[in-house]
C-alpha cells in the first residue's frame, strides 16, 4: 500500500472538527514539480452561513466538495473553463433552509446549484407517495421528496489524504449518514481524489446498508453543465444503445436529443432515458462537447453499477438556470414506486454495500476532443442503436 | 450625489461577513451635536442563536433590523415610548427552526413578533393551494404558506450608509434573495434610513425580477402596534375611501371599526379590508393614536404600490398578543388564487423592479398629534367615504 | 433554604451564552470526599454541529443533559454501565435538520436516541389530524407530529446550582418555551439534579400555560434503556392493576409481556398500556431488570400526575435499535384527538401550571436488585392485578 499523509478534519464521534484547514505541496519538498494545495473553510453570510468547503487545487483544476451538502461537487474550474452552471440559486445552501418536503416535495430546488448533486439514498426521483413500514410495522403512506435527502445531509466525518508515492493522488473523503429510528439507515463513503496536473477528478462511493433487515436503495449522479462548455450547437456523445423521450414534450423534438440549442426564455426542459454500451468490461463513456469543439467534459463509469442514463436538457435563460445534466444512475429519476414495479430499485441485504466511481474530466484542445469522441464511438461500434419515436411506458409512468 | 461613508457588513458572494461592528458619530466630527451609532451584533442563546442584529441608534429612536429575517423591523424605541409588541414569541426566531409549511402552512406564526414582518414575495397572505409551473411545464398545486417566505430569509448582503453631508441620513441596507430552480426568483433591496435627532425611520423597498420570464409578486408591511400605543380607547385614524369587514365576525362590530377595546382573554381577531384616499401625488398617511392622545404611530407611503391597506385588531390578553397591525400592501391578505381572480396581483416583466416606500414615524405630543390627525383628515376632506354594511365578495372569500 | 452557588450559562432574553465552561468539587474544598465536576460544551461536526451539552458527572455517574433538544438526556453511565442505548442515529441531532412532520409526521425519529426523550407538549402520541383554531376563530384540521415539538425546542434559559451543604445536590436547570402566536403557548422550567456519589438523577418539571386561555397539554417521559440493562432474559418489574396490549399483533404474546427476547432483525415492536399501583402517597416505582439479575434501572414517580405508564418492547437488532422505553406519562401514547375523546388530556387553565418529577436509578449487585424488586412488588401487594386479554378500546383506538 503506498504511503500516505493522511488528516482528520471532522469526526463528530470524537466532536472533532476543524474550522480552516490547509496544506500544499511545499509540505512535501521530495515531489517537486507538483503543486497543489487542499483548503478547508466556511462559507458565511446569508444562507450559506456555516456550509463547509474543501477546495482541492490539483495545479491545473479546482475541484470544491462541499461536506456539508453530502459531499456533493460545487464546481471544478480550471484558469480558462468550469464544470458547473448558475441558476436563481447563488449561494451554496445550508441544509437548514431546506424543508424537501415543502412546494409539494420540491423543496430540493432550492438549494439545487452544484455541478454534482447526489440524488438518494432512500429514493431519487419526482416527489410521489409510496409506502413505508412503520413503528407498529403497519404500512404507512409518505411523501419521498425530488432527489431524497442525502444533499442535504452533512458528512459526520472528514478527512484528506495525500499519497507519498507518484501519482501523489490528493483524496477528499467523507462519511455521510442517511438513518433514522425505524427506516432506512445508510452510510455513504465518498472520495473525490484527482491526480495534479490533470483536469480530471474521481468520485467512489461506497452505500452501505447499515441495517439488519434489507433495504431499497436508489441513486442517481445529476452532473450539471452550463456555459462554455454548454452553448448553441454544443451537443452530447454518447455510447447509446437505446434514447427514449420521457414525456410527449420531449418526443416533439426528438431528432434533436443529441444536440442544444441557445438559451431561450421560458424552455420547458427535455429528458431522455437512455442505456448505453460499454467496453468488454462494461465500462463506458459520455461526453458534453462545446460548440466549437474544442472543450469537452466526459464522465466515465462502470454500467454494471449505474445501469439508467439520463439526459436533462434545460436550455432556459442563463439567469434560470441554462444547463444539461448528464446523470449516471442506478434507475431512472421517476418515482420509486414506478422504479421498483419495473424492477429497477437496487435491494440492499443486511451490512451489503453497492459500489459505484464515476471519473469526471475536462477535455481541451481539439484533437483530444476529437480522440475522445472517437473513443464513444467505438464503443458502440457495430452495435444495435435506437432513437424511440414513442414514450416508452416501461421507462416513462403514463 | 452627497458624500457618504460605506461598510460592507455581509457579502455572501465574497464570503465576507463581520460578525460585530460598530461605528458612532465621534468618528465624524466634523458634524457637532449629531449624537447616533450603528452597531452589527450577533444574538445568542436558544432559538435566536445566530441571529444578526443592526441596531441604528440615531440619538431619539433606536430601530432594530434583524438581516437574519428578511430584513425586517423588530421595533423602534425611544426613550419613553416603544414601537413594536409582545406575544409569546419571545426571541427573534432564527430561520432554521421556521418551517413555513407546518400546522397547515401557520409555521410563519412561530417567528412572528416583529414590528414591521414584510410578507411575500411569492404570496402574502393566507395559506391556500395553488398552482405552478413544475420543472415539465406541468400544472402542480403546492400550498403557499402564510405570509410567504421572504421574512425567514437571510440577507445575502447588507451594508451601512453614512451621509456625510446635512441631514446626515444613517442607512442601513440589504439583498435578500428569494428564489429556487424552477420557480420565481426575486431579489429585494431594502433600505432603512433614518436622520439624527428625528423619531422617523424609513424603509425603501425594490423587488425586482430576476427572471427571463414573467413572474407574479405580492408584497404586505405587516407593521404591529402594542401598549403605549395600543390601549382602551385608542383609534386608527385614516382617509378611508370605503372600510370593509374581512368576515361576518368582524361584521358583528363594524361601527367600533376605528377604535380598540383593553386586553379581552380570546378575542377573536377583527380584520378590515379598506381603500384609502390620498394627496394629488398618491401620497397617504394613517396613524394609530393613543387612548390619551398624546403619542401617535404614523405611517407615510404612495397608493399605487400600496393600493391595498388592511387593519388587524387583535386585542386578546397581552400574553397573547395584544396587537394591531396597519398594513399597506400591494393587495390583500387573502390566498394568492383569490387575489389573482381579483386581479389584485401584481406581475413583473422579466428583470422588472416594483418598489414601495413608507416611512414610519412616533409623534409625540398632544398638539403634534392634532396636526397629524388635521392633516390626515384633510386628505379626505370632501371625498366620498364608506363603512361597508356587508362583507364584499370583490375583498373576501366567501 | 440551602446556600447555594448559582452560574447562568444561557439567557437569551440578555443575550448571555456561554460557549464552554467547568466547575468541580476542587472549587470548594469544604466539602471535602466529594468529587464531581460540571462540564458545559458545544458538540461540533455532521448533524450534530452547535448542539449544547451539560455533563454532570457526580463521581460515580455522569448524566449528560441537552439543553438544545429540550433538556433531554442523552444517556447516563458509570464505569461499567449505561442508562441509554443506539440504533441508527448516531448524533445528537441540532433541531435545525428535524422537521417534525415530513415523513407523515414521523419527522422526530430522525434525531431519536436520548436515553430520556420528554413528548409533548401540544400533542406526545402518534400523529394525528385534530383540530386547532386558528387566528379568525375557525376550526382548522392540523397535523399533530409523533411525540410533540419540545425535544427540538432549544432551551432560551440554562443554568447550573450547586448546594454549598449536604448533600451537595447538583443541578442543571432550563427554561424550555413551546409557544407560538395564535397557538398554545408553554413554558416548561426543568432541574436535572443528582447527589454526589450516588447512581441516581431527578427530573423535576413545571409546564406553565403562559397563554391567558386555557390549553390543552400532553406530556410523557420516553425513558429508553438498551444493553447491558437490556438483554435476553431481562424483564420489567412494575406494580401493574392492568396491562393491555396496545394491539393484536402485541396481544398474541401477551404472556411474554414482562420479559424481553434477543435481538431479532425485523421484530416488530410490541407495547403496553398499563395503569399502576402506587403507596398510599400515590408514588410508585418501576424497574427494568438485567437478565443476570445484577444490574437494575428504576424510575420512581408519582401517579397523580403520571397516571398513564406505556411499556414500549422493540427487541430489533442492535443495529436498528435494541431497546425498551418505559414511559411515565399524563395519557398514552395515541393521538390526541383520541386521547381526548377518552379524557384523559390534561386542561391548564390560564397562568396554571402542571408538575412532574422522576428519579431514575441505576441499582447495582444482586440484593440491590433483589431488594428493588420487593420493594416494587409490595407496591401491588394484595391489590388486584390484571393482564387483559384483549385490545381495550378504551386505550386504544380501533
């Protein structure tokens, strides 16, 4: 195993926890030619009062994780792009300004602005009722809210590793409890590590079930662009095995699922449910390429783990958010009960924990563009592929 | 434009916050006799832990700004007399425990105490279902909770103003957003000035429109009166066009309509619904006056904004709240559904501001009383004025 | 009346909080042989950041108190034992993240571990509609969350009482503030005290209606006990008139009622509505036995105010929640509508005030327990003493 620094920075089992916090690659003169540095601090003022930040700054890309809002992603940035997007929303929300289940399960939305925001554990799709079992093991009607609770949940523990040894990964780890009395209890343990030098990062998640008796779990990667790698003429390459519209709306401009237009006021979003071929291992690819092809941002995973792919496309005005997400998941973002009648809700056993990594990286110059789309297209070379002409009832509740 | 001294105390955006400040008229003394101070505290302790406080010492009256809340005005105190109420909230309720939609969308009660709470910007008035657009373009009914959200909102940014020239106007001002992903966005700017030496403050307000799109907005000062103001005898004097009571209830006693009973263990709320004269400009005024009519609370504002003024008489037990509010507001306190069928709600093109303004003052005085009340009385003089006889289905729900 | 030292740590209405602070025995050598020390800190990190803790460790027990969450106790342990238990929330949850009625109203089982949950104090039971009045006078149908809102209520009062003579009784006490406009409005002032050296703490109540109307009021003690108190074999001791199952599924093993099986993955909890016997002073006394019969907790209290006591068996895997609460209450845990229907809500009229006091023990050494339990069964001794056989419908609701 390589050597590591390794740095708690919050333990709530021990009450640890450090306000600001902050090491760089001076501390570790045996690697020169490396430059990075890993902050930690809190944000203040208005609602974002009290949200934890670690930036990790890899020499080349800023990836900010946010420990607060479940570890999700607030953006990456480079000296010349980002990876993230901008809406209504502007601060980075303290959960205690979301009620999920307020404006009809919606209140999510409210603090919906990051590049990367986890959807789960419980459940990830549209607000819908279901059932659950209660305290008397009756079975009991509830609200499961847009996108479930765990951005909105704080990771219990924090810490940062650094690899002594090339590639001298730099890791931002988390642990985020999901649990109450009489439900579902899950640990998420996430890293998010990039390598310096490189414009790419790495998400591994670990969901366990912490419970004796089994659970559903669902989650859903909702990885969020906006300019410049969005713009008119920008479009998304994907491996695809099969694109459906979700909803008439959709079908209406089916033709042009694979490409964005400008921002226009008032656009009602788009979604296609896709699946997607992957290599001999069942790994694939996707990428959101600009318009003048010479940015591109790809996200690369395993199939087996995140079987549904979903293609949000909301070119609204800028000042409403004009952003596409391309969102690996374990299941489509319809309701659970929906999920699991056509068998796609992940059945966790007692202690089992599902595993999912996502690699999520900034392509820049036109040829690795092009290379990149090259490598999407063999994987689904020689392969069936359909675009839907219908809504497909088995992936779109009627 | 005057010279002037500028702090920033807040400024999410750069993550700049003080947690305490202060500055007093010794910093500038090249303007003698002016005796004020402004301080920025933090408040501590049960539900108010966190809570940020602007206290505006301007040598006669103190006016407490709580940023933590909206901006709102917590009271305004001499020293002799005091604006503002009691009931039993007794702190200033830190927005992470408001949860507006509880107890049938009544959750706004458990924060409310303040001397001027501004409701909106969404909806201002009574919890009732409407619809909105959801993130498909469809119809979703959702409750919209009393008294709208923008009172448990934190400023995102807030700052101090100082003239630097004659009357040497003491401001202080804040952003406060509201707004989600898929719904309105609004961003209110709000300033509450006030000169040395007076017993007057104001407060200027723009909601503007921050979406590409067209959105509605209410708006309601909810400002509340206790003892001294409010006893056995007291009145409301106002240049009413027509006087409406909200429900047969209040119906029952329409005559004593303009004057208040002492304290009454379970009274039942009376509330009237009125159209008011004003000057050739649109400029109006009320005033709440004492039982011995030697203060008065007034309230200075234009009646295109604020076109709607309703009277709230809730003389039950000072523990409960022995309370009226005056509350000039851009319609009324109704549902949104009902105002919108009145077409009492106001729409904002994209990026369109709408801006109010009242200022607030303690007279003190017998003689400074008569002449508030002349002056109120001439605004009327001659025009057509009238108590309604029946509840009117264009004010009330029926 | 005793010389005592008294230190306010929190008053929010002089906006006094103190952050961190300790006193013990080595500040007054007078009473020398004492040891015992008061600790007061902020716990930090995860859902648990900016919750107060009081420690008070009385040199052989150390009861921590949570002033945050209504004055709470989170558990109380000696070197060899703990009175409290854990199951999937591991913090201690910040009100902030609880809202009490997402999830059908099942909210408070989110932040659900204290060794000592107080219920209450507009509603303890299941939830439930029931009828409010709401401002205009007008029934209005709410949602009553389970267990009530005072275990998120923070303390606006705390403070710490040392007796400068035998037996050196000290104390943690707060004022806890349930109120809203337009609604009940409580003020419960509690004492946890203990004397140095022994294994025993008091819970000393008063819930003052400060409203000028009379209130309903509901209060019980969710006492919870998990290993090594609990275990197989383990049973409770209680001077029973009648035990009734709550429903079928606990009434077919009714005989079982006062023993506890090993944990069991998916058990699905079983309860108990009982009324008690009590000495000619109307006080009684309950046990929770060890299944070595070597360890004992004990509740003793008094009925007059505490007529209702639940026995709550929910013999999960540890994992889920291993435990069983033995519940001192005004009524039963059901809704309050029901509760009402059956008499049994308490009515406080204006400025009244109801009190309760509990002291819990942790009894240790086979003649100790043995000596508890005489003492208990003489309690029943010659009295007539029933284990219903079916579902009562006067307890519970059909």
């Amino acid at each position: 195993m390589a050597k590591r620094f390794e740095k708690v920075l919050t333990d709530s089992s021990t009450n640890y926890y450090l306000e600001s916090w902050q090491i760089d690659s001076s501390s570790f003169p045996e690697f020169k030619g490396r430059q990075w540095r890993i902050t930690k601090f809190v944000l203040r003022g208005g609602r974002q009062h009290g949200v934890d930040i670690v930036e990790i700054d890899n020499g080349q890309m800023t990836v900010t994780v946010v420990p607060t809002r479940g570890m999700n992603i607030l953006k990456a940035c480079t000296n010349d792009a980002v990876l993230g997007w901008s809406n209504a929303v502007r601060e980075v929300v303290h959960p205690a300004y979301i009620q999920p289940e307020s404006r009809g399960g919606l209140g999510w939305l409210e603090g919906f602005n990051e590049m990367m925001s986890r959807c789960g554990l419980e459940s990830t799709g549209l607000p819908g009722t279901d059932l659950i079992v209660d305290n008397q093991g009756n079975k009991k009607t509830v609200t499961l809210p847009l996108h479930g609770r765990i951005s909105n949940s704080p990771a219990s523990r924090l810490w940062v590793e650094v690899e002594l040894e090339e590639p001298c990964r730099l890791t931002v780890a988390g642990e985020v409890p999901e649990g109450r009395m009489f439900g579902p209890s899950y640990l998420l343990r996430t890293a998010v590590s990039t390598v310096p030098g490189t414009t790419e990062f790495t998400i591994s998640d670990e969901v366990q079930n912490l419970s004796a008796v089994p659970q559903e779990m669902e989650i859903l990667y909702h990885c969020n662009y906006g300019p410049p790698l969005l713009g008119e003429g920008a479009r998304v390459v994907v491996p695809y095995r099969k694109v459906s519209a979700r909803d008439e709306h959709t079908l209406q401009d089916i033709e042009k699922w694979d490409t964005y237009g400008p921002p226009e006021p008032g656009f009602v979003e788009h979604c296609y449910f896709l699946t997607l071929h992957g290599d001999a291992d069942g790994r694939t690819a996707v990428a959101l390429v600009s318009p003048e092809e010479e940015l591109a941002a790809s996200i690369r995973f395993s199939l087996e783990p995140l079987p549904a792919f979903t293609i949000w496309k909301n070119t609204a005005a800028e000042a409403d958010g004009y952003v596409t997400g391309l969102e690996p998941g374990s299941d489509y973002p319809n309701s659970r009960q929906f999920e699991r009648e056509k068998g796609r809700v992940v059945q966790l056993e007692a202690g089992e924990s599902y595993r999912a990594e996502l690699s999520l990286a900034l392509v820049r110059g036109k040829p690795e563009v092009e290379a990149l789309c090259d490598e999407i297209a063999a994987l689904g070379e020689g392969k069936e592929s359909e675009v839907c002409e219908r809504v497909d009832p088995e992936l779109s509740p009627m």
